[in-house]
C-alpha cells in the first residue's frame, strides 16, 4: 500500500508536539517553589504586577505556572471552579492539590493527544500541610504527566539547573528569608557560567501558603516586607501572621502597619 506524501507515523506526531511544548515553555522565565518551616514559598522573576505566575486556588491551595500566558491563565480559572464547585457540593476538606492536579492531567493530556497543538504550559499545585512532612507539591507537564516533587520544584527556563542547586542546598527547617533567598540567587544565576545578575524585589513575584493560617493561606509579599526578607543580616526572617491593617489588596503583605497598631481580619470567603 502506498501512503500518501503527508503520512507521519503516531509517534513522529506526538515527538513533534512534545519538542514544540518543551521549545517554547524553556523560553519562559522560571518559577520555583519550595517548602520552609512555616509553609511553602513560591518565587518568580515577573516584572509585572498584575499578569501572575502564581495565584490561589482555595483554602490552602496554590497554582504557579510558566509558559503561555492565556493558556494558564483560562487553567487556572479553571481550577478555581472546580474547587469552589467541589468544596460547595461535598466539604471544603474534600478540595485537595491531588485531586486538581487529577483534573489538569486529565485535561493536559486529553489536549495533547486530540488537538492540533498541545498546551504551552507546565504548572505546579501545591498544598501546605498542617506540619512540613505534610506538604504537597505536585507538577504536571504539557503532556498530562503528573510528578509528585516532595519539597521544592522548579520549571520553565533553566529549571534543570536550578533543581540541581536545590538537590544540592535545599534542607527542611529552612527559615522564610532563607528560603527565598536560596530560590532568588538560583534565579539570578547565570547559565553560561558568568556573573550572577542582581535580581531587585520589585522584579519578583514572591507568594506563600502560611501553615499558621487558619484558612486562607496564601498571601503575597511585596514591598518593605519582601526587601526586609531579601536583606542579608535582616532580623526579619518570618511573614506576620495578621494581615495590612492599611488599606489595599486582602492578600498582599507588604509590612506597612499603621501606627494604631490595629490588625486586620483575615477574609474565609473562598477564592474565586
């Protein structure tokens, strides 16, 4: 039987759309996530303010992503859906990083395997425990696969050396401020081998899930509070555990109190 000029093997498709997705997402700007002893820290070399690599999904649930914008983004809509149907219909401790990282795999892969292009995205879930030993941080790739990374993981663009220099200098117990200074200097590193650049705080985006929260655990670290936690021989090692009592965003910590000293209650609606 003669094929016809444009037959291509199955499994010549599916190599062609792999090395597609792995091209174009390595070109990404990295993300890194890792545990410390009061939760799990997620950084990002992001310059914008208002396009996030990493964001809430619920509770004690959190999403980062690298590769196309429009495409984590409509994800990660999607995971807020899924969780708030799921905690409405059954519990709110029926919502877990597994079971959406089940459901991302689900659709990853029924994209890769029946569209014309696979999704340009690599996202990691991630569940902070009520102890370190507890946390969860899952990662799913272009193709459905799903990892469980145990305390750290890092994707997009040089992400092979910097779980390499995670392996190497990752310990449990670590401090906030320790934590993310190790996941900024590997950011900052030079893949070539040169000089490392300096990475200032205003070009992060920096994010945690507090394990000491009661239930909304994420929050994001900006302004005095993230240059204080960036400063070598700073005594700031920690995040407060009340929110700005100043008016702004509810899940933003930058460390400006005001001088009543009044904390601010923290919100239990769900994400959405």
């Amino acid at each position: 039987m003669t094929m016809p000029p444009y037959y291509a093997s199955p499994e010549q498709i599916m190599k062609d759309r792999a090395d597609y997705a792995r091209r174009n997402i390595a070109r990404g700007r990295p993300v890194v996530a890792l545990g410390y002893d009061g939760g799990i820290a997620f950084v990002a070399e992001n310059p914008s303010k208002s396009l996030h690599k990493i964001s809430e999904i619920y509770d004690r649930i959190a999403f980062a992503a690298v590769g196309k914008y429009n495409e984590f983004e409509n994800l990660r809509v999607a995971g807020v859906r899924y969780a708030d149907l799921r905690g409405y219909s059954y519990d709110r401790a029926d919502v877990t990083a597994r079971g959406l990282a089940n459901a991302y795999a689900q659709t990853l892969g029924a994209v890769f395997t029946t569209e014309p292009k696979p999704l340009e995205v690599e996202i990691a879930v991630a569940e902070v425990g009520l102890s370190q030993d507890r946390d969860q941080i899952f990662r799913l790739t272009y193709d459905g696969s799903v990892g469980d990374e145990g305390s750290y993981v890092a994707m997009g663009g040089q992400s092979e050396q910097i779980t390499a220099g995670l392996q190497e200098s990752w310990r449990a117990g670590l401090t906030l401020s320790e934590a993310l200074a190790l996941a900024v200097s590997l950011l900052a590193k030079d893949p070539a081998g040169g000089a490392p650049r300096t990475l200032p705080a205003s070009g992060l985006e920096v994010a945690i899930l507090d394990r000491n929260r009661s239930r909304r655990a994420f929050r994001r670290l900006a302004g005095s509070l993230l240059e204080k936690l960036l400063t070598p021989g700073d005594p700031t090692t920690d995040a407060p555990s009340t929110d700005d009592p100043t008016p702004g965003l509810h899940d933003t910590l930058t460390g400006e109190h005001s001088s009543s000293g009044e904390t601010s209650t923290e919100p239990d609606d769900a994400a959405g």
